[in-house]
C-alpha cells in the first residue's frame, strides 16, 4: 500500500514539473530582447494571445490578437515558415500557445517571459 502512495506522488510530481517547464524547441526571450527582435520584423510573425479586451487596452503594434483558447481554430492564419513571436500578459499563457504551436508543427516559436507586464 505504501508503493501505491509513492507512485501517485510521483506522477504528480512529474505532472506538475511538464507544466512548468519549458517546452522542448521554443525559445524564451525577455521584454528587452523583444525590443531587439521588433526592429527586425522579417520572416517573423507576432500573435498576443491574450482576450480582445485585454489587447484593446494595451498591446504593442504589430502584433496580432488571436485569443488562447481561439488559436488552434485560427492557427492555419500563421505561416508555419516564419518565426512566432508570442506574448500574453504574464508569460503563461504565451508559454500554454507555444506549446500548441509546437505540437502543430510550427518549428520557429519564441515565447516573451514575462509578458506585457515585463513591456511596461
């Protein structure tokens, strides 16, 4: 009964590291490294990932709001050649879209740590 507890731990253990981590391909940048990677805007595509009325209040120019939870619906907008850039309001869920990007074959995803509120 014992090993039983352990093993349920473990897997929880190990559930909550895979979240956390970051995901295997994606590169993390600062908000300071943004500001480098905005002045060169070719071959790169720039998607906010947080709510239309999030984006409404601030966002940075260039870049296209398509919501989290729209993103696997409208990722055939992106092309999957370029490099995206991806920023939310914290870096989670920017880091959740990467994720997505990932696993639907997008090989150029670079996630902004920190978000919007490291841009401010």
């Amino acid at each position: 009964m014992e090993y039983i507890n352990y093993i349920v731990i473990l897997i929880f253990l190990s559930f909550i590291l895979m979240r956390f981590l970051p995901t295997k391909g994606v590169r993390n940048i600062s908000a300071a490294d943004l500001k480098n990677e905005l002045k060169d805007r070719s071959n790169k595509q720039f998607v906010d990932v947080r709510t239309p009325g999030e984006f409404k209040g601030n966002h940075i120019r260039g870049f296209k709001n398509i919501p989290l939870h729209q993103l696997s619906n409208k990722a055939n907008e992106l092309t999957k050649e370029q490099e995206i850039i991806v920023i939310c309001q914290s870096g989670m869920r920017s880091q959740k879209a990467s994720k997505i990007l990932k696993k639907m074959g997008f090989s150029k995803v670079t996630n902004v740590k920190g978000g919007m509120n490291a841009w401010s």
